[in-house]
C-alpha cells in the first residue's frame, strides 16, 4: 500500500508496488512479497483440493461439498461442455488447475494484509499462458500432425492466391497473439483492479486522518467507493479464472477439430 508522504500531501498508487523491495534469498532466487502472496496461494489451492477431496463421502459434508461443486463446475461447465464428455475428461486435470490456480492468484488481491494478487506480476500469466499454449498444440499436433497446421494456416475454401495474405494473419493469430492476449488480458485486469482499491483506501486514509475536518466527508465516499470496488474485484477474480479456463477449452476444441 501507497504511504503518506511526511509533508502531508498525497501521493497515490504508482506501478513501483508491483515491484517491491527483495525480501530475502532462496538458493540464490531473490524473494519478494509478491512471491510469498503467491506461494500461500499455491498452498492454499492445493490443501483445499487434497483435504476436500482425501476421504470422500457418499453423504458430503459443507466443505466436500463447497470443493465438489468447484470441481463440478470445471467439468460441467467448461471441459464436457465445451469439449465433450472424452476430450472433456482427457484435459480435465489441466483445465481444474488452470481456474483454481487463477481463482487462488486473484483472490488474493482483496485478503486483508495481503492486498496484491499473485497475477498482478508478468511471471504467473505468463507461465499460465504458455501451458494453455502448449496445451492446445500438443492436442492438434497428437489429434493430427500434418492437419493441424494445414487447417491453422491453410483454411479451407480460401483461393490458393489469397493465402499470401491470409496464413501470415492466422499464423499471427493462433499462434502469437492467443497466449499474448491470454497473459495480458489477466495482467491487465489484476493490475487496474489492485490500483483502484489502494486508490480508494489510500485516499480514505488520508482524508480521515491527514485532511481532517470537512474533508472527512470526502472520506466517506473513497470508502464506500473502497468497499464497491472490492467486491467488484471478487467477480473480477471469479470471471477471470471462468474466462483464461474456457478460452484454454475453446482453443483446445480448435486444435482437435478436423477443421478450424
């Protein structure tokens, strides 16, 4: 979070705090407080899966339920529906672990004394991004070898002259600029939504207790604009991991079609 500067004045979010002070060293690897939200979530993601999912029960408890319900929803709703029920449960594992993997980043944006989400930095989209793209050609290229590439770059019923202009785009298209607007379409949103929160509680921070007076009112209002932000931010986190998840699935369902 944005301090107050000694002269009173104020000073509000700047990109500096997606690059904060090393914390300490790991075999060399410099470590940060970014780092550690996302390690917690990393953890956080996997003891939920495994203690949900370790003994389960023909009548469910709450918490079964609740992991049940997560995990029904990726397969329902994504993988069977968008891929079928044997593609579907083929890339199932991958597909659950993208959306909780993102689910967990996000969420961490609006955990009090956390306050960042774990892909507000490059490294986590980034990383996501190439496994959605490895993903989708290793299922084209095991679907069909040769065809994969032939209908990404080829597509039917195009005039052969007229390819001169098409496959450079569709190259272009499937295979850059997919994973580059899947990293920064995830980036972006975490990037803006952890601004507008700090921008708010910042501001409600310095009105309350550095403005003082009338301007407390104004107070008032950066805080309620706090709190609305921050549960726009919960449907931020949600639809993000929906969207990175499906768009996974549908570029998956491309590449195993017999033509795309």
């Amino acid at each position: 979070m944005p301090k107050l500067a000694s002269d009173g004045e104020f000073h509000g979010p700047s990109i500096d705090e997606f690059f904060p002070e090393i914390l300490f060293n790991v075999a060399g690897i410099p470590v940060h407080r970014i780092h550690l939200v996302q390690f917690l979530a990393v953890v956080a993601v996997v003891l939920i899966l495994v203690l949900g999912t370790r003994r389960m029960k023909i009548v469910p408890g709450r918490f079964q339920s609740v992991v049940e319900m997560g995990l029904d929803f990726v397969r329902s709703n994504i993988a069977h529906d968008l891929l079928g029920r044997k593609d579907g449960n083929r890339f199932l594992p991958i597909l659950t672990t993208i959306f909780f993997m993102v689910l967990f980043m996000n969420i961490t944006g609006i955990i009090p004394f956390l306050n960042i989400a774990g892909t507000s930095i490059a490294a986590v989209p980034l990383t996501l991004a190439l496994v959605s793209y490895i993903t989708f050609i290793y299922a084209g290229i095991k679907k069909s070898p040769v065809g994969f590439f032939k209908n990404a770059l080829f597509p039917a019923g195009v005039p052969w002259p007229v390819y001169i202009i098409v496959t450079p785009i569709e190259f272009l298209s499937t295979f850059i600029i997919r994973p580059v607007t899947l990293m920064l379409r995830l980036l972006m949103n975490m990037v803006v939504g952890h601004m507008l929160l700090v921008l708010c509680f910042a501001a409600t921070q310095f009105f309350f207790f550095t403005a003082g007076g009338g301007w407390a009112a104004l107070g008032v209002g950066t805080l309620a604009f706090g709190g609305a932000f921050t549960l726009f931010e919960i449907l931020v986190a949600v639809l993000q991991a929906y969207v990175f998840t499906v768009l996974t699935a549908v570029y998956i369902q491309l590449a195993v079609a017999e033509e795309h």
